[in-house]
C-alpha cells in the first residue's frame, strides 16, 4: 500500500494546476463491498475530502472544486439524501476551525436554495466567516448540475436584452462565463474521476472544454494523497495545446 505521508516526492510546484475539479465516486461500491450500508461509504469519503484539501493547501493549489451533491442525487433513496445532508451539515460546522485556522474560503456552486435550510444556514455561516480566507478556495459543488447551470445563465442573459440591457451582439463566450456559478474564477486545469467511471456526469461542462481529464480506478474513500500527487506529476507531463499544433523549428512553414 503507498503511503500517505508527506515523504512522497512532491510534483513540480512551480506548474502544478490553478485550478483542480474532482467528481468523487465510490462511496456506495466501496462500502457494498465491505457489507456495509452506503451511508458509511460516504462517512468514510469526508476523510479523503480532508486529506486531498489539506494536499491541495500545502501544495499551493488555489482552487479545489468538489462535486458533492449533484442536481441527479435528489433522486436518490429519501433516507439516503437525509443521511448525506446530515454528513454535509456536520462536514461544514466540524472543519469550520480549519477552514479559519488554515486560511481556506468556502464557497457553494449550486441550487443552494434547495438545501434543507438548517444546512444552507451553517453554509452561509462558514461562507461568512471565511470569505476573506485567500490561501485555498474551495468549492463545493451541491445541488449542482452543469446543464442547470448554463440553462441559467442562458435564461438571465435572455432577460437582459428583453429589458434592453444587453445586444445580440454582446453574447460573446466571455459574457457566458460571467453568467455561470464560476465567474471569476479560471477554468479547471485538471478534472479527476474516481471509481473507473469514463464521464464527466454533468460536471462543469461549459469549463472543462480544455480541462486535462484524470480517470483514477481507485474508489473515492481509498484515494490518498500519494495518489493525488502522481495525479499532478502526470499532469505536469501532458502536452496541454488548446487546440492548436505545436510546431517545432524544423518543420515551420
């Protein structure tokens, strides 16, 4: 088994991704495995949550974005989604001091609205409290779903030229972008899966046009900062192009 310490040889920090999105799958099938009712799969998925925040602050990672409850989710089991807006409340007030103590800024992408209101309450809380923090933002992604998102900004850029307030002209990519839960931010550099799965589940669509996608076959509870760091190392050895041909000297023309 790797090990999980600080001792692992560390990626490049000088090109590591602005910005990291991780769809964390497995907690069900990990702990079907073991027998175990799926809500323990997802109590044992917050410890990886800690320990890939605390590699990304140590590290110099700027901003994390994790998908923890899709817009799909709702349709999950009733005590299922219980039990996880549970897990979510207890995540938020319990790492409250960290996020303080280790300068991380805690924001929401989503249809926060729809939350149970005693956990959008110690959301805003935490939100509150950290938002001058600068060394990591993270992102938590809840009731998010990427089409829900575009659909949005598609239907507020809509209102403004009914009101007069923007042209057909002005819809540029750029103006998209400052409509969606992400304005302000860059786009993710790198995407990770967990649990073998090959798609993107409706996560961040619009912004991962050019985002380096990671499939890991490791189930989300076991993924590991050692893990993490080969992720980054392999990162670093990509050729990321944009679409364009790198062209050498000897056959420029």
């Amino acid at each position: 088994m790797k090990s999980d310490s600080k001792q692992n040889v560390t990626p490049d920090l000088k090109v590591l991704p602005a910005h990291v999105g991780i769809i964390m799958d497995g907690n069900g099938r990990w702990a079907k495995k073991r027998f175990m009712n799926r809500v323990k799969g997802h109590e044992r998925g917050s410890q990886a949550v800690r320990s890939i925040v605390t590699s990304c602050m140590e590290l110099g990672i700027g901003i994390l974005t994790l998908y923890a409850f899709s817009t799909e989710n709702w349709a999950r089991p009733k005590s299922e989604v219980k039990a996880l807006m549970m897990l979510l409340k207890k995540f938020i007030v319990s790492e409250r001091e960290e996020f303080l103590k280790n300068n991380i800024r805690v924001h929401v992408i989503g249809q926060k609205h729809k939350l149970p209101l005693d956990v959008q309450q110690e959301i805003d809380t935490t939100m509150e409290l950290t938002k001058h923090n600068d060394k990591l933002l993270l992102n938590l992604a809840l009731s998010y779903g990427s089409r829900e998102e575009i659909t949005t900004a598609v239907r507020e850029i809509a209102k403004k030229i009914n009101s007069n307030n923007l042209e057909l002209s002005d819809i540029t990519q750029d103006l998209i972008s400052n409509h969606l839960y992400t304005k302000t931010m860059p786009d993710p550099d790198l995407i990770i899966r967990t649990s073998g799965e090959y798609r993107l589940s409706n996560f961040l669509l619009w912004q991962a046009a050019y985002s380096e996608i990671y499939i890991s076959d490791t189930l989300w509870p076991d993924f590991s900062r050692a893990e993490f760091v080969e992720i980054l190392k392999n990162f670093q050895n990509r050729d990321r192009r944009f679409g364009k041909v790198s062209c050498s000297t000897s056959n420029a023309g």
